[in-house]
C-alpha cells in the first residue's frame, strides 16, 4: 500500500511536453515525424494532426530530436518541465537538399524554437487570412467565439454575436464548425450566431480572406472556420459563474406578459402553443358553425395580462469536464470533451424614437432571453489516423414585449399598441469525421459526414392597436377605441413554425510530390450538401362585431379584458383566419462541389496556390398552396477559379497578390412570397420568387512584415465585382412600405486594409513596453451601385452598396502584469455610416449612424492560476443606436432638420464580473 501510495506521488508530480509539427514552407502537419528524448530511448511519432504528446516527465529541463525522411533533422535545448503543468512546443522542419541529406541536424533552444514556429503559422498561410489559436485564447479575457472573432484583423461583431468583414454584411460570409458548413441561425437573415460556442473549447480560429479551390464558394467578405477541441491534454473540470449590469436595464420596472419557471430553461410550457382542436385552414374556408366560432375563440391563448417585475442581473454559468486516456502499449489516445452554458438576460429598449414620415412613436421594449449550449466531443487515435466526433446543440428563448404611444398622422389618431413576442430557436449539429495518413509520403486523406437540425418556433405573436381621436376631447368620446374592427397581419395573432434539416458529406485528398525540384502539393475532394425546410405561418384573431349591442362598451376595455370569455359568449368577436395562400412554404435546395488544387513553389521565396472548383447548385420552393408566382425551380452550376501568389522578399516580408470567384446565393426566406408584418419597423418583409444568385469577382494585394514573432504591419488593398448583388430594399409602389430583395446588376467595391499589431518596446526598451501590444486595423471602402434593370422608377439608380461601410477602426492596447496573471484590455470600434435598406418609389435610403464604440477587459488569474477573476465594461460610451432616412441627402444625421427618425436609442452599457476555475 506504501509503494502503491508513492507511486501516485510520483506520478502527480510529473509533466508534459506536447505540440505540433510542420512544414517551415507550406506549414503542412507532418505525419509519423519520430520525437525522441535526447540520451534515452523514450519517444514517439506525430498523429495524423502532426501532434506529439510526451508524458510522465520528472520536473527538469529536456532536449528533444525530431526527424523525418526528407527532411533536416533537428534538436530543441531547454524545455522546461514543471509538474502538473504541460510545456507546449511547436516545430517546424526544412526539407533536406540533396547534398546534406541525413548530414546536417539544426539546433535551437525552446525560446528559439517557439518564435520559428510562430513566425512560420504566420507567413505560411496560403491566403489572406488572420486567425487566434487557442494558445492566445487562453491568454484572454474572452468568454464566447464572439468574444474572440473581435481581435481578429478586419472582423466587426454586431449585437455582440453576428460578424461583418471588411465591411460587408453577414449575408456575404460563411461559416464553418469542425470542418462543415454551419446553417444559419435567424429566420430572417444569412447570419450565424457566434456566441453559442465557449471559447475555452475553440482549438483554433481562422477567418480567410481570399479563396481556394477547398473552400466552399459562398462567401465574400471572409469564411470564418473554427475547430473546437476534441483530446485534451490533461483530464480536467471547470466550471463559471458570472453576472452583468446593464444602465439602461437592471434593476429598473420591467414590464412583460405571462412567465412561467420553465421560461427560465428555455422553453415554453406549452400555453401559447396553437391547440390542435384549432380549426385549419380547410374548416375555415369551408365555414365554421357558431359553435365552432366560439369554441375557435375560446381555444386560442389569450392572456393579455401584463406583468411589472424588476430587471434581474445578467447570469451565466459553464460547467466543461475534460477526459484523455492514453493506451500505452500501442501509443492510441481516446478524448472525450462535455460542455454546458446557460444565460439568462433581462433588457429594457427605453423610449425607442420613431419618427417619419406618418407617426411619432416612442417604444419601450422589454426582452426576456435565456440561452443553453451543450457541446460533446469525442475523438481517437491509432498509429496514423485520427477519427472524431463532435456534437454541438444551442437553445435560445426571446421573449419579448412591446408598448407604444404616439401619433399616427395618416389616421389622425392618438395611439397605442401593444405586442407579445415569444421565439424558440434551437440548432443541433453532429459530425464525425475521419483523418487518415497514406503511406510515407505524408498524403492524406480526409471525410466527414454532418447533420444539422434549426428549430424557430413562435408561438403566440400578438399584436393589438388602441386609437383616440383628438377631435373628441373634451366628450364622452375622448377615450382609446381599440382597432379590431377588421383584422390585418398588423393586429392579428401569428404562429409560426420553421423546420430545417441539413446533410452534408465530403473527402478530400492530398498528396505531396516533386515539382521542378520543389516539394509541391496536389489536393482535390468532392463534397455535398442537401437542405430541407418546412415553414408555416397561420395568421388568426378575432375581429370585432361592430353590430353588437355591447360593441363600444368592449371596444374601450383594458387590454387584460379586451378578449374576456364574457365578450366571446356575447357574441362581440368573429374568428378570422387570414393566413395567405403564400404564408407557408417548403423548400429544398442540394449543393455539390468538387475541386482541382495545386500548391506549387518555384525556388525559395515564391509559392502559388491555384486551382479550380466547381459547384451545382439546385434550390427548389414552393407556396403550401403552389403558384407559379411563388415557386422557385432554378439550377446554376458554376465554374470558380483561383489563384493565391505568395512572394518571401525576405524572411519577415511576404508579397501577396489573388484572384478568385465566390458566390452568394439566396437564402429560402429571401426567395419566400411570405410576408410577415415587423412591428417594430412598422412594415412587412416578404421575399422575391425571381431572386438570382450573385457572381463576384475578386482581387487582392497585400505587404505582410513580420517585426517578431505574433506582431504585424500589412497594407492591403482589394476589389470586387458584384454580378446581381443581393440587397434588400423599400419596395413600396403600392399602398404600403414592403421590405424585400433585389439582384443589383452593376456593384463595385474597392477599399485598402492597414493592420498594426506590435509591442511598444521601440519606444522604451523596458519590461513594461515589451508586455505592451498596440494593434490597429483600419479599412477604408468605397461602393457604388448602378441599378438598370429593376424595371422600377427608383428614387435613386446609383448609391453605395447595401450593408457595406464605407470606414472601420478597431484598435485596441493589452498589457500582461505579475508574469501573466493579470491582463488588461483596452478595444475601440467605430464602423462608418452604412446603408441597410434601399430606397424604393416613395420612401428614400435607410441608413445606419457611426457609433464609437468602447470596451474594457480586465482578468486575473488566481489561486495558483487554477482560477480567474474577469471584469468586463462593454460599450462604456452608450451612445445611441439609430437609422434614419437621409432626407436633406448630406450623409449626416440631423433630427432637427429634415432627417427621419426610423428606430433611435440607447442599448445601455454593460459591466460584468465572473470567476472560473479549473480542477
């Protein structure tokens, strides 16, 4: 018992060693490279990741040799083991010449060695491309991806989950989780919500800039691609608390409808689902008997009640537990990775200004939102092959309700309106996927198969409208009449349903050969992915009967009797479906892809990277009632070459110049006839059945110098051809504002990048300035707009792009004290005056303000750096959110000219403290 007793003694008191291997030119992960310790015979060979592990290492510093066939072997001096800690060290190798073949061994300290190999991720990439590992992530105060995705050169956040590029909007990037396209997670755009993956589970972060052949051809600002971690190195358990304060939100009067204890675990009880004794559409069109009318009315959900609470803190809490067994007979490592989040918030939009054209508005909105994520991984290794598989799900509950009070001029009538909003959405996704090493050649081979499933449920939306006459006052008429005389998408009551499953699979191919006397690489792979969608959309309420005895008595009810049993059995409402024929859809679409790509060098110092791919694209759509107006049948197959050139001028310097064709392609709501009312911009958004994909043309320049190791200066400078761009905008020929699509045939953007990541050690030598990093990104832009074949007397044919800002600065200053411990965060945003709706007939641009933008980080590690403390000051400057129409046209806003005043206010600022620890 003794011996057993000082067994595991001794065994706690051992470390690690682990990294990663690659090629010093085209930063390939090497295969079966040998690592050994130095004057012993223990050692091992990298994984199909290129990854080595070395365990069970007493405290004391170590050399290590690493060979492989073809290459110059090499020994690293210095690295230090302190127990239970694991050191990593990264490694490139050269490939050997001829001449010295076996001959020559290349030694470098541990200090050295990280340096090389950080120098070589950076300069190796083939693309224009910035990424954060998860070594840097560790070093950070960020919580989610989202968090992260805000350090990233050229990346804006907004509503601190959705991500701009270059200025582009959302809809003009990808995404891509674990090696698979990630489905979009809002309803209503091409968006993906970044913050449902912890960043203490992201192995690496990468957003590509230009294109290759591997990459799928749907994006334009960027792809963005994180990998979340499957093997741990040590088996561990953490867990997180935290909570917020936002100014303009907690502990303030907070108003909403009725809440239930399982609201606060992210899903509805069930009590404002649709009954399915609710007659369908059939029995209405069919007639219902007065029975069925009464039985129709009473059976919907109708608690108006509302209910004044107080803003509770924001919370959330992590729980991660991490699991490695290593089998050491054969040297085969299973890894297992589980995750839990939950976040609870409770926000309040205070006095939101509407203010155009026919009413003065002032919202308050109140939003109740809960969020779960669970993530599970698995992975094994054996000899040269590597099979994972990972599991992501994510639940968001929004809960929302409305209050207004104004003017509406078209009506002349004071008015007040209320509205109740719940949305469930949900997203699973599970990949397996396969990493094999071929021969000893270091080829591979790589596939995955995918499913995702997006859940959007609203139950219950509804709305109701209250009016007064101003002529009245003074009599007995001079009260709040509400609207229900007629039933519209404006007052009714919706309930919708989406249902989206994706399938997708892939294999690719690599394999390294000799080229004009350089190591070159041939890749190709074929890939497919299958979508399906059900939508349904029911449109119902009752509709006041204005011939009733006791119909104004009801008309002037409070809001919470409005709908009274007592109103129902008088016989004062009729049950009205209008639900359109378009309201409900199903739609599918199949995307297949294959690809040609070579990485070729020529001589030291040049490299292209080129090939072709090539994509088939079918979506198909059609109304639950099937028109010819409203179904959509259209097939493209595209044919999208590329060419990346890299030019070492020196060992720090790189020249980059690239041309490739990218795609972006509509999305099934924005090819939709459904048209759903939005009562908060006070207009319907329906999609556009004749909408095509675009094609864009793509060329970029960039100066790369490396002044050290994780530091930058880069000049870039890009342009793009849009071939029928996608844009929404103001289609209102007609009686009402209608928010739609349209291909734009004729865009050009061009814009230069300067990105500043540096130390300030050149200007003091000291510890301090050397612990300090300042880093800049700033983009300047310019789009125009030519529009020639809308068939549409627009107000404007010529204007810069929709979504596209025209400036963005993200700058931001850290500092390390105490060895590490403690880290500060200084980030500044501030993106340009963009346009987000077109101009229509009648109605002119909607466009966004600038906002600076100001955020603080603050984190400190304790109690033997098991545990952190983070403080973070998001948004300090609070200033407002505003769009607007320009309506003096002098690109500045000015309520007290002639400007109108779409949505205006402050979202408040947000201060919170957390604590994580790590067992």
């Amino acid at each position: 018992m003794l011996i057993s007793f000082v067994s595991i003694i001794a065994y706690a008191q051992t470390g690690k060693i682990s990294g990663t291997v690659t090629d010093k030119k085209t930063g390939e992960t090497l295969i079966g490279v040998s690592v050994k310790i130095k004057g012993t015979n223990k050692g091992l060979s990298t994984d199909v990741d290129g990854k080595y592990l070395l365990q069970n290492l007493a405290n004391g510093k170590y050399t290590l040799e690493f060979s492989y066939v073809g290459y110059q072997s090499k020994e690293v001096s210095d690295i230090e083991v302190k127990s239970p800690a694991t050191t990593s060290l990264n490694v490139i190798l050269s490939e050997a010449s001829g001449q010295n073949l076996g001959e020559v061994v290349v030694k470098a300290s541990f200090r050295q060695e990280s340096v090389n190999s950080l120098y070589a991720k950076q300069k190796n990439s083939a693309v224009v491309s910035d990424g954060v590992s998860s070594d840097q992530i560790r070093k950070s105060p960020d919580r989610t991806t989202s968090d992260v995705l805000k350090r990233v050169s050229g990346a804006t956040v907004q509503d601190n989950k959705f991500v701009v590029i270059r200025g582009l909007s959302d809809r003009y990037n990808n995404a891509m989780l674990d090696g698979a396209s990630l489905p979009s997670t809002e309803p209503n755009r091409k968006a993906f919500s970044f913050d449902i993956v912890p960043s203490n589970l992201v192995d690496n972060l990468v957003i590509s800039k230009t294109a290759t052949p591997d990459l799928p051809a749907d994006f334009t600002g960027g792809s963005i691609q994180i990998s979340t971690k499957d093997i741990p190195d040590n088996n561990f358990i953490s867990f997180g608390v935290g909570a917020g304060y936002n100014t303009e939100s907690t502990f303030k009067d907070f108003k909403s409808g009725q809440r239930n204890i399982s609201d606060y675990f992210g899903f509805d009880n069930g009590d404002r689902a649709l009954p399915a004794s609710f007659p369908s559409r059939a029995n209405f069109n069919n007639g219902l008997t007065p029975a069925q009318q009464t039985a129709g009315m009473k059976a919907l959900p109708r608690n108006w009640n509302i209910y004044n609470n107080t803003a509770l803190p924001t919370q959330n809490y992590q729980f991660t537990l991490g699991r490695v067994k290593n089998f050491k007979d054969n040297g085969n490592r299973f890894g297992a990775l589980f995750s839990l989040t939950y976040r609870n918030a409770q926000t309040i939009n205070n006095d939101v200004i509407r203010d155009y054209v026919n009413v003065d508005y002032h919202d308050n909105i109140y939003r109740f939102s809960t969020s779960l994520g669970a993530l599970a991984n698995f992975a094994y290794t054996y000899g040269k092959s590597k099979i994972t598989f990972k599991n992501i799900y994510n639940r968001n509950y929004d809960d929302s309700y409305l209050t207004r009070t104004g003017f509406n001029f078209d009506r002349n009538r004071d008015t007040r309106y209320f509205a109740f909003d719940l949305m469930q959405k949900s997203l699973f996704k599970s990949t397996v996927e396969g990493n094999h090493g071929l021969g000893e050649n270091n080829s591979k081979i790589n596939w995955s198969v995918s499913y995702a499933n997006i859940l959007n449920d609203q139950p219950d939306q509804k709305k109701v409208s209250y009016q007064r006459n101003p002529a009245d006052i003074g009599s007995d008429n001079y009260a709040y009449v509400a609207s229900t005389g007629t039933l519209s998408k404006e007052n009714s009551t919706l309930f919708s349903k989406l249902n989206e499953n994706n399938y997708s699979g892939g294999v690719n191919y690599s394999l390294p050969f000799k080229m004009l006397g350089q190591l070159a690489t041939f890749k190709t792979g074929l890939s497919s992915i299958y979508r399906d969608r059900t939508f349904d959309a029911r449109f119902v309420g009752l509709r006041a009967n204005t011939a009733a005895e006791n119909a104004d008595e009801i008309s002037k009810r409070p809001l919470s009797t409005l709908y009274g049993t007592d109103a129902i059995n008088s016989g004062a409402y009729f049950l009205d479906d209008i639900s359109g024929d378009a309201d409900a859809y199903t739609a599918s679409s199949i995307t297949n892809a294959g690809y040609l790509m070579l990485d070729n060098k020529f001589g030291e110092k040049s490299r292209l990277v080129w090939g072709l791919r090539v994509e088939q694209f079918n979506v198909k759509l059609d109304a639950k009632i099937p028109s010819p107006q409203t179904s959509v049948d259209d097939n493209y197959v595209d044919f999208l070459p590329s060419a990346n050139y890299t030019y070492s001028l020196t060992p720090k310097i790189n020249l980059r110049a690239s041309y490739y064709r990218t795609l972006a392609r509509p999305e099934f709501r924005e090819l939709a006839s459904t048209a759903i009312y939005d009562y908060e911009l006070l207009s319907l958004q329906q999609g556009n059945p004749n909408l095509k994909e675009a094609k864009i043309d793509n060329a970029d320049v960039r100066f790369e110098f490396y002044p050290q190791a994780g530091q930058i200066i880069s000049v870039s400078g890009f342009y793009k051809k849009f071939h029928g761009a996608i844009e929404s905008y103001n289609q209102d020929s007609g009686s009402s504002r209608i928010v739609t699509y349209i291909n734009s045939d004729n865009v050009n953007v061009y814009g230069i990048e300067f990105e500043f990541r540096k130390s300030l050690d050149f200007i003091s030598n000291t510890d301090f300035m050397k612990k300090t990093t300042f880093y800049t990104n700033l983009s300047l832009i310019k789009s125009k707009v030519e529009i020639n074949n809308s068939g549409i007397n627009l107000l404007r044919t010529s204007r810069p792009m929709v979504g596209q800002a025209p400036y963005i600065i993200n700058a931001g200053l850290q500092h390390s004290f105490l060895n590490d411990r403690l880290n500060f965060n200084a980030l500044y945003n501030k993106v340009g005056r963009r346009l987000v709706v077109a101009g229509g007939v009648l109605f002119p641009e909607i466009w966004e303000v600038p906002r600076d933008v100001i955020d603080l980080q603050l984190s400190l590690k304790v109690i033997k750096n098991k545990g952190e403390i983070k403080f973070n000051a998001g948004d300090i400057l609070n200033q407002r959110i505003t769009q607007y129409y320009d309506r003096d046209l002098n690109d500045k806003y000015d309520r007290a000219t002639t400007d109108e005043t779409i949505a205006s206010y402050k979202p408040g600022s947000n201060y919170s403290l957390s604590f994580s620890y790590t067992f």
